[in-house]
C-alpha cells in the first residue's frame, strides 16, 4: 500500500543494459562488462531514440530494457 501522504506519483522507469562486446568482432570494448542506465520521467519515444543511437554508437545487436511502474517522490 502506498502512503498517499507523501503525494506520490506513478510513472514508468526504464533500465537499459548495455553489453561492451562490438556486434561484429564479440570482441570486449572494455573487460567484459555491462553498462546498467535508469531513467525516469522519459517517454517511450524518448527511449527509444536513446536506443537507435546507443545501438549504433556503441556497436551493439541489441540492448536489454526493461519497463516497470513504480510509484516515487521527492522528499
């Protein structure tokens, strides 16, 4: 249950993992590693225009998202 009191808000948060292997070599950029990004208060179009650059940028076949709802405030 959520303590309305501290006026929450629900609202999507998206986690991107990165792997640093490049898509054509599977070669490492860095020892083998994954590069975890969280976003909040982005839209879906948003994130997807972060990830048509990453994917192209970072040399990557695909990159992991995950979509949750989650209630936060600032407090």
């Amino acid at each position: 249950m959520v303590d309305s009191s501290l006026n929450f808000e629900k609202r999507d948060k998206y986690t991107l993992y990165i792997g640093t292997n490049y898509k054509d070599t599977k070669e490492p950029i860095f020892t083998e590693t994954t590069l975890v990004y969280t976003f909040y208060e982005v839209t879906e179009d948003q994130i997807n225009s972060i990830l048509d650059e990453a994917i192209k940028e970072l040399n990557q076949q695909s990159i992991l998202v995950e979509k949750d709802n989650i209630y936060y405030t600032y407090h």
